[in-house]
C-alpha cells in the first residue's frame, strides 16, 4: 500500500489530509516538525511526503535537502502563496512540485497521483509526440508534421530537458544551470528570450501556449497533452 508522510504544524490540516488520504486507500503517516518528519522518512520509508515549508525547528526546504541526501521519494511542497522564495528554494533543492494554501482537495489529490506516477521507475522514451509536435530524445531532433525544426543548441537544452520532466515544474534556476552552466543563477532574460523562440517553432499558437507553459516567478513546465 502507498504510504505518505504529511508534515505541518497545524493540527486541523493534518486531521483534514489524513481522513481524506486514508479514504483513499494511502496509508498515512504524520508529523509535525522537519526533525520529526527526518525521523519518520527514515524509519517508515513513504512514497510521497507533502511538505509544509514553514515548519518550527528545521524548515521545509532543509527537510527537503536532508530527504535527498538519501532518497528519491517524491516530494509535494504545501505553501502560502507570499513565500514565493521558499517554493523556488524548496524546489531548486529537489522537491517535485508545490500546491498553494489555502488548497482545494481535489487538486492536492490529483497532485498527489501525478507525483507518485511520476516517481515510478521507468525507461524514458525515446521519442515524445505530442498533436502538433514530436521531440526524439535520441536523434536530438524535432518535427511539426513530419518535417524537421532546427533548435539552437540552447533551445534543444531547453526543450530537451522540460521534454524529459513532463508535467514537473523546472525552476529558472535548473535551467539556467543545465542548459548554460552551473555559473548561471538569475540571468532569467536568457530564458525569457529562448523559450519565445521555442514556442515560435513548436507551439500551435506561440502567443497562448499549450504545451511549453510558464509558471510567473517559478519556471516552466511541459505540458505532453491538455
């Protein structure tokens, strides 16, 4: 049975999540401070931990760091939405995606499936289609009906890696460090720039994007099929 580790401090959160998670058939584990979630992570081994960033002692975006020093499991933020910042740090450190406070239960729960089917091992495919455009991952090339698109390098590095974690949010911060260098931090206009160029190659209509979406402040996010 899938396990899931919830962590916040404030009880009626906790009650709410455990009730509807364990309706679902998740057994569920709960914590209530970054020491105690460590504690729990390493002794009960969960799939998926969602994650309250503003934690007593250890903070959210440690616990995430302490988590990935041994382990892949898949990791939720909840967050209010003025900690931008915290997201992008909690995310940049590993975590997979973020859910914003005050949530709705049912997209925390179709985050939660994401997440877990995202975590699965798999092998990558070797060749991503989507209704308008494919990207093989192999050949390092693309085609929009069946005719090749030239990518700058820079723009493959783009398309490649969102291709490669469709459906997870990419921070600004790991594209930038993958596609240019681990030197590049905050040149954020690079991106801004490269991505208009991929949308004017491979979107349907660059100026409404269905499939190479921005997430304001965060990064981006592939979008395989609406």
């Amino acid at each position: 049975m899938t396990r899931i580790l919830v962590v916040d401090d404030e009880a009626p959160i906790r009650r709410a999540l455990s009730v509807n998670l364990r309706a679902r058939g998740y057994d569920v584990d709960l914590a209530e401070s970054g020491e105690e979630a460590l504690r729990l992570a390493a002794s009960n081994h969960p799939d998926l931990v969602l994650l309250d960033l503003g934690l007593p002692g250890i903070d959210g975006v440690s616990v995430v760091r302490g988590l990935r020093g041994w382990s892949n499991v898949a990791i939720v933020i909840l967050s209010v939405r003025e900690a931008e910042s915290d997201k992008v740090a909690a995310l940049d450190a590993g975590a997979d995606d973020y859910v914003t406070k005050p949530f709705g239960m049912d997209e925390l729960l179709a985050r939660v499936r994401a997440s877990l089917r995202r975590n699965q091992p798999m092998a990558e495919e070797a060749i991503v289609r989507t209704a308008h455009f494919s990207v093989d991952l192999v050949a390092t090339r693309a085609e929009v009906d069946g005719a090749e698109v030239r990518l700058t390098p820079i723009e493959w590095g783009l398309v490649s890696t969102l291709v490669r974690n469709a459906g997870r949010l990419v921070t600004q911060r790991q594209l930038l460090q993958r596609v240019w260098g681990p030197q590049y931090e905050n040149e954020t206009n690079y991106l801004r720039v490269h991505m208009a160029h991929v949308r004017q190659k491979l979107e349907p209509d660059p100026t409404r994007p269905r499939y190479f979406l921005t997430e304001a402040g965060m990064g981006y996010r592939f979008r395989p099929s609406e």
